[in-house]
C-alpha cells in the first residue's frame, strides 16, 4: 500500500521542469512582399518556400508564465518562375537569370504563456511573444540577356547583408513524455523590415547602379521539436 502510494503521489505531480532546451526545424513560408511573385514590384522579394531551424532556452516562472530566448535560421531560394522570362515571340532573344537564396539569422528574447489541457502537464498550449536582432543576407543575381545582332548584356547584383529589428508571435502545442524529454509542435508569424544601404547593380562596363532598397521579410514558419528538461 505504501508503495502503491507513492508511485499515486508521483504520477500526480506536474512534469515541468522550469528550465528547458528546445531545437526545432521545418518549412518557412515567405507572405506578404516577401512572397510577393511579381518580378516588376520593387517590393517584392521573390522568396520561395524555405527551411528554418529553430534553437533556444525557456524558464518558467510558475506554472502559467515564462521567459525565453532563442536562435533562428531561415533560408529561402527564388521562386523558379521569377527566373523565367517570356520575350517576346520572333525576337530570338534570350534571358537566363541565376540567382543564390536568401538567409536570415536572428536572436531574440521575450516571454512565453502555457496553457495545460490534461492533468500533470502532459499536453499544453504555448504562446511566445519575442523581439530582437536580425541579420539579412540578399541573394547574389547574375542575368544574361542577348539578341542576335545585338552585343549581350550581362548584369550582376551582389549579395547584401543588413541588420534590423525582428519579432515573433507564436503559438504550439507540447506534448510532455516527462520531466526531461516533450514533443511539440509549433507555428510563429516572423517578421522584419530590412534596409539596405547600397545595392548595387554592375552592367557591363557601365557605371554601377546605386540605391537604398527596403525588403519585408514577413514568413510564417511550422515546425516539429523537442525540448529538454535541465
């Protein structure tokens, strides 16, 4: 009886631990211009679906209220179809463009809340909230365009990097197997307004093209993770 008592006692505490290690990856999807397909707005950023990787550490505070700091990791290549121009029929012209991807690094920090749907922890409800730094690398873009009789054009678009204000908003549910290993899965809504201080735009021997360019990079990113007690 006595025995039986405390294995009762021990299932029916709660399995959180207040300090924990979490990883998680899957796909990023670019909205907003960021996603934007349209190869004339100067808005648009192209992005295709990407991968991101999610690394970071929570501490609860109580059983409702925590903190959390975290690494994340986007890329992203270019829509295909952006890439592939129609000229016009009869020219006998030709367009090829290569491009690299995009990559996003950040860190953040800021709170999170849980919400418990079973007994002792086991399955609950997350929301984070997070702001900090993020760090944008544009894609380089060589394209090559001729028509015959005329000399071909090459222009090149170097790759740009810029540091700038990021936030997160997310929510997931965890699935508590016990006090040290969860499952979880997760959705968070990034988003961060890039500046670019110099793209620059080689044609040839011309002068190089110089001007500011903002960029939105504005995903929604779903991933599955782990995380570990400490």
């Amino acid at each position: 009886m006595l025995l039986l008592s405390a294995s009762l006692t021990t299932f029916s505490q709660s399995t959180y631990t207040k300090s924990s290690a979490f990883i998680g990856l899957g796909p990023s999807i670019p909205i907003g211009d960021f996603g934007s397909k349209s190869a004339t707005d100067e808005k648009a950023g192209l992005a295709a679906v990407g991968f991101q990787l999610d690394l970071g550490y929570q501490y609860r505070f109580s059983k409702y209220v925590g903190a959390i700091a975290m690494l994340k990791g986007r890329i992203h290549g270019l829509a295909k179809e952006t890439l592939n121009y129609s000229l016009p029929t009869g020219s006998g012209g030709s367009l090829s463009v290569d491009a690299t991807t995009w990559k996003t690094g950040a860190i953040l920090a800021g709170l999170t809340q849980y919400i418990p749907l079973s007994k002792n922890d086991l399955f609950t409800l997350e929301f984070r909230e997070a702001a900090g730094v993020q760090i944008t690398a544009s894609p380089e873009v060589d394209a090559k365009f001729s028509i015959p009789g005329v000399e071909s054009v090459n222009a090149n678009q170097p790759s740009e990097s810029a540091t700038s204000f990021a936030y997160v908003l997310g929510l997931g549910f965890r699935y508590q197997f016990n006090s040290r290993l969860g499952l979880k899965i997760y959705g968070d809504f990034n988003n961060s307004n890039v500046r670019f201080e110099d793209v620059t735009i080689h044609t040839g021997d011309s002068t190089p093209l110089v001007a500011p360019n903002k960029q939105k990079t504005g995903t929604v990113d779903v991933g599955l993770g782990l995380t570990i007690g400490l």
